[in-house]
C-alpha cells in the first residue's frame, strides 16, 4: 500500500536509446520506448509515461512482431491475437489448432513449430487488412518466411522509437 502521492514526487525523464523506457503495460515483457517523456516518483521509485497514439503504438508493436526474426513467443502469439481481435477458440479454429492446443502455445507450456508460427503471423495479417503491413510481407515473402527460422531464437528486446505524435520500429 503506497502511503504517499507520486504525483507530488515526480522526477521526469525522456526515454533514450541508452535508456529506454519499458512499456510493460504492452503485455509483453520485452517492450521498451524511445523518445517518451516518463515520471519516476523519487519516494517509491513508480513510473508512469506520457504515450501519445497508443493505438499506433500497439500496431507497430504488431508489425515489429510479424516482421521479426525468430520464433514467436507464447505471450507474443497472445498479443497478436488480441490485436486481431479474436477469441482464443476463434483464432485457433483460422489455424486449425484446437482451443487447448492454442492455449499452450499462448502460455508457453507448449513450443510452437516453424509452419505454426509463420501461419499465425500470415493469418494475423490477413486479419487486420494493413496494407502497409501486407506490401511488407509481400514484397519479400520468401526471404521473410526463411528468416523466420533463423536461430530459432525467442522474444529480444523489442524497441519502439516515438516520431513525432506517431512512432516507428527501430529494427
């Protein structure tokens, strides 16, 4: 139980590339922010950011998945449904999954394979109809479907630049 005010203990800060802000209200645990302006309060040591265009904010964060090299982590695959705006059970039945079969992989209790993994990204894009998004995927799908698997290496740091009142993904 915090005994105080943090709003009268505000140390403010702007999130750098040497010291980026984590974004963990995201839901991911590897989300981090450049170019934002966050408060610390000096007492407890709480944060709170200033996040203009959330919404896109979440979206680039989706194209920064669906884009990225190595495997998709159970709480990635969970971020990219919700983006979708799917149920659990409707977004397994688009990749043929059962509703239990889908749930582990989202927890992480059950490793996704290379094809499951490529399917949800292509089926996430299908699904929001991004334009931006799709040419992305287009453009070079066979050399982005391989790099898929490079390593096999799971969530990295996923870092967010702000641009303006807007952002853009620094990978």
């Amino acid at each position: 139980m915090i005994d105080h005010d943090c709003s009268k203990n505000p140390k403010r800060h702007t999130a750098t590339p040497a010291k980026p802000y984590h974004f963990v209200d995201s839901g991911l645990p590897n989300v981090y922010l450049i170019g934002v302006k966050y408060w610390t309060c000096t007492k407890c040591g709480t944060q709170s950011a200033e996040i203009p265009a959330p919404e896109r904010l979440m979206n680039v964060i989706a194209e920064s998945l669906v884009m990225k090299s190595g495997m998709l982590s159970g709480a990635e695959v969970k971020f990219l449904r919700k983006r979708a705006g799917k149920k659990a059970a409707d977004f397994a039945a688009l990749i043929n999954k059962t509703p239990e079969h889908f749930s582990k992989l989202e927890t992480g209790s059950l490793p996704l394979n290379e094809p499951t993994d490529k399917l949800i990204r292509l089926t996430y894009g299908m699904l929001i109809a991004d334009q931006e998004l799709l040419a992305r995927i287009s453009a070079n799908v066979e050399e982005w479907l391989s790099s898929i698997d490079l390593g096999k290496k799971r969530a990295g740091k996923i870092t967010i630049k702000k641009a303006g009142n807007s952002w853009s993904d620094t990978a």
